[in-house]
C-alpha cells in the first residue's frame, strides 16, 4: 500500500484501501481453495516448457489426493553441479494449510552464501517417503550423490539416506543436539557440567581425545546411568566433530544453515516451523 501511495502521489489518488486488498488477497485464495495442487502442478509444467532443464515429479495416492513432489529449476541444478559437496537436509517445517512437509535441500557457494539445490513435498515422515524424495534428487541433480549430508537425527531419514545415499558420509546436526542437553539433564546438572559436557564435545581434535574427555566428564557429573547419553555416545561418530575431522564439510557441522532461511520461507509458503 505504501508502494501504491507514493506511485499514485498519496492515499486519495490510489482508488482502494489497504482493506481493500487484504479482502482481494482473501477471495483470491478462497478461490484456489481445492485446486491448489492442480495449479502447482500446471506452473511446474509451463517452467519444464520454458527451460526443458527444469526437473520436477509428484505422486498421488489410492484416494488420487497429492501427497508428494519433488523440484529443482535449472539454476539450482548448476549450482549443485559445483557446490554440492555438502547437503543440508531439513524437514523441520509444515506448511500450514494442509500439513504438508516442506523439505528443502541447501548448501553453500564460494562466498559462503546460502543456496537451494532443491526442494520437495511430502505429507509423512515414513521411511518410503524419504527413499522416494533422496531418489528423485539423484535424477534430478548432474554429478549424483553428495559426499556429505547433513539432517536432524530422525530414524525414517537415516534408513532412507543409508539406501539412496550408501556412499554418502551422515552427519547429524550438532546444534540440535546440544539443544537437547537441557531437556535431558536435570537442572542442577545441566548447570555445573554442561560447560564441560560443550568443552569436550568442541575442543576434542581426534576420536580418542573426545572419547577420554566425555569419560572423564560423565564420570565426573555422575552420568554413568543417564540413558540418553550413553545412547549419544553409541553413535558419537554421526554428530562429534572429531569424527568429521577428516571430511571436507564446507564449514557446516549443523541445519542451522537451512533454518537460517526459515523467515523467506515462511514468507513464501505460509509455513510454519515444527
């Protein structure tokens, strides 16, 4: 509206109200209400027939209600062609209207800026959805599987990447994990140790320095019984970074760099963040 104002030299020369608008805005979705999927799949179409490099695919199921896609334009499948070494996989959004999953994958470039290789749709969370979503990347995307990809610990996600991604070194995002911390160590605990907990966790170069230093501080805080920490140790090599020492990550050991666009996103899609 304020655009409109200084086009129009003021508020009375415009001919509407910002009112107005927001009511237009809402008759327009109203009236995309139930086709949303439909017009969806006629944009994809009309861009394959700008740009025949623009890669998209979507399935229905038994009822023949949308349930899932998967695109990348030309320019993102470029940028892939370079900088896809490293992947960051996030699925922690929904959108609003339909609880649909939105599931981009993102990486780096040269001036460690933020760029989207592609992104997909799914309406669950189940093993078979990811499979179908990491294989759709691989047609899609020119020099195949990356060499790192980084999610959020889940177990339908792991299993998928293992299958499609057998190559491909797994890295779980570490700051989710820190965040963890709190919920899983008493208050007083949580307190006195998580410091060091961080310290080891952090400053650790080599597997073995890590593995002396978390002994050392889970004796130390009394841990020994904590179910959820021995349990993080048992797959230490999926999240520390000692263990990634070795791998080139582009700077990346966490999907902070995906949810850094969840503002964009949400601008974008009306999603909202799980």
């Amino acid at each position: 509206m304020r655009l409109l104002e200084i086009e129009y030299g003021g508020p009375g020369h415009v001919g509407c109200t910002e009112k107005y608008i927001r009511n237009l805005e809402k008759q327009i979705r109203n009236e995309h209400k139930g086709v949303d999927a439909e017009s969806l799949i006629e944009f994809f179409a009309s861009e394959k027939e700008k740009n025949s490099d623009f890669f998209y695919d979507f399935e229905t199921d038994s009822d023949n209600r949308f349930n899932k896609c998967f695109w990348a334009d030309a320019v993102s499948r470029r940028a892939y062609g370079v900088f896809g070494d490293v992947v960051v996989f996030d699925t922690t959004y929904n959108t609003n209207r339909y609880g649909m999953i939105f599931a981009p994958f993102v990486g780096v470039n040269h001036h460690h800026q933020t760029i989207i290789f592609c992104c997909g749709f799914l309406s669950d969370e189940k093993t078979e959805s990811f499979v179908w979503l990491f294989n759709k990347f691989m047609e899609a995307m020119p020099k195949g599987a990356p060499n790192v990809i980084i999610t959020d610990q889940d177990p339908a996600m792991t299993k998928a990447i293992a299958k499609v991604f057998p190559q491909t070194v797994h890295r779980y995002c570490l700051w989710h994990i820190l965040n963890k911390f709190s919920d899983k160590l008493d208050p007083v605990t949580f307190r006195d140790h998580y410091q060091m907990i961080k310290n080891a966790i952090a400053n650790s170069t080599t597997p073995d320095d890590f593995d002396r230093s978390w002994k050392e501080v889970i004796k130390c805080a009394k841990l020994e019984l904590n179910g959820w920490l021995s349990l993080m140790y048992e797959i230490r090599h999926k999240w520390v970074p000692a263990y990634f020492n070795h791998v080139f990550s582009a700077g990346m050991s966490s999907s902070q760099r995906s949810e850094s666009s969840h503002s964009f996103f949400k601008s974008m899609f009306l999603i909202r963040t799980r």
